[in-house]
C-alpha cells in the first residue's frame, strides 16, 4: 500500500475516516519505511460526546500483538499509521476503562437514545485532525454491512442503479449511542447510564425493540425501582412476557414496587 509521503501531498486539515478501511493498514516507524505490522485495533477512552483514540492494537506477524499509547502516535492516514521511532513504555497496555471498538463495539446492538430506535454497528466513522481520532458516527446501514464482508464496491457497481437505497449510507452519531454490551459474569447486560436515565415510557419502548433474548436480559438488568416504573408503561401482553423471564421472588418484589406506587 503506497504512502502518503512518498506521494508529496499534504494531510488536509480533517480527515474522515472509515475503521474498517484502515483496519489492516501497515504501521511503520517514523523514518523508515520498512513496516512492523498492521492495524489491527484502536483503543478508546469512551469519553462523552465522543470516543477518542487512547492507543493502537499492532499485529505484528501471526500472532504477536503489542499495544503502542496514542501519544507514540504520530500521524493516520487512509494508507498508513506512522509511530514515533522509539517505543518510550514498551510495558504500556489499556487500563480497564479503555475499549477496543473492533473488538468489543463491532457488530453490537446500540441503543440510539435521540429517536429509541436500536441499530447494529457495522462499521466507525472517525475523524482525525491534528493527531486527534475521535470516533464521531457508527455505521448503521446496508453500506456498512458490505463494507464488512468486503463486497461494498462490487455491490455498488453492480446493483446502485437498481437499488439506490444502497448508495446512502446510515449514520449514527456517538453523541446518542449507547452500546449493549453482555457481562461476560453473568447472562445481564451491562447497562449504559444514559439507558437508565430514560423516561421509562422511552425506554420501555426501546426495551419492545429489542430481539427477544436481549429484550430479557436488558429487563432483568435494570434495577428494580426502574423495572417497575417500565412495567407500568407496558401494554398487559408485553408485561406478561417480561414478568415471564425473571424469577418468582423478583416479580413479587416488582409487583409490591407497582402497588406503592399506585
């Protein structure tokens, strides 16, 4: 893959970029051309609005993995990364509040909370300036998708003009997604404040829109004060089938919740 130096271009101010085209892209030292692996990953903060880049994952031949902190970092673009020559904490690796979106966000469901709708996330748009990557929009969409099984542009060539949906591509902004994500301890999920903060009207409808499993373990998450205020806003049926996937003893506790509140 060429770079961008030998070209002569200069970085324009903003780039945007797509995860999943950069995913796999060569990482070479600043002032040598011979690479040390690929891409393989972004570690994030998941800072509010939006996620910024914290360090990289590197794959360096089969199986070797090393972690390099944002701040070794010293230039993205849709060829290459480019990371300082010398590596100042060879020890470094993510805390536990850091996030791999590849590995842990793709392909996930969200919550957008702007519209209660739920998405799947198949691929990131980030942006890049002055050596800041920030993940601004998830992908959403068909487009996405494609990108994801490496079919986008033979798709688009072959069916645009039949389908013109395809040639638009879906966007969700960071500044509303909340990610469900399972606890690898338990069949719960873990649950994002902003989802808790919903009226509970919101999100029991969200809740509705939910495939069934995780429709469960979503309810069987929230706490029981939460729980029962949804219950009030759900429809006799609807109500029925979550009281249906939690055990005897938290429903009686739910429906005493219920009784207080009427």
């Amino acid at each position: 893959m060429a770079s961008r130096d030998s070209a002569g271009e200069k970085d324009p101010p903003f780039l945007f970029l797509y995860f999943r085209k950069i995913r796999g892209c060569p990482v070479r030292r600043e002032g040598d051309k011979a690479r040390i692996g690929r891409l393989y990953d972004l570690i994030v903060e998941p800072a509010i609005p939006y996620p910024r880049a914290a360090g990289i994952v590197i794959r360096c031949g089969l199986w070797k993995t090393q972690y390099r902190p944002w701040s070794e970092v010293r230039a993205v673009n849709p060829y290459e990364i480019i990371v300082a020559e010398q590596v100042a904490n060879p020890s470094w690796t993510p805390n536990s509040s850091m996030e791999q979106p590849g590995r842990d966000w793709l392909g996930q469901l969200a919550i957008e909370v702007s519209n209660r709708s739920v998405v799947r996330l198949y691929d990131f748009h980030l942006l890049y300036s002055e050596n800041i990557l920030l993940l601004a929009h998830a992908e959403t969409g068909p487009r996405g998708w494609l990108r994801r099984l490496g079919l986008e542009q033979s798709v688009l060539m072959l069916l645009s003009r039949l389908f013109p949906a395809l040639r638009k591509e879906r966007f969700a902004t960071f500044r509303h997604l909340q990610i469900l994500k399972p606890d690898p301890r338990s069949s719960k999920i873990r649950l994002p404040p902003r989802l808790l903060e919903m009226d509970p009207p919101d999100l029991e409808t969200v809740i509705a829109r939910l495939p069934s499993s995780l429709r469960r373990s979503v309810f069987a998450s929230l706490p029981d004060e939460l729980a029962a205020r949804v219950l009030q806003e759900t429809p006799a049926e609807f109500q029925a089938r979550l009281l249906r996937s939690i055990p005897p003893a938290r429903q009686a506790t739910l429906e005493q919740l219920r009784q207080k509140k009427n």
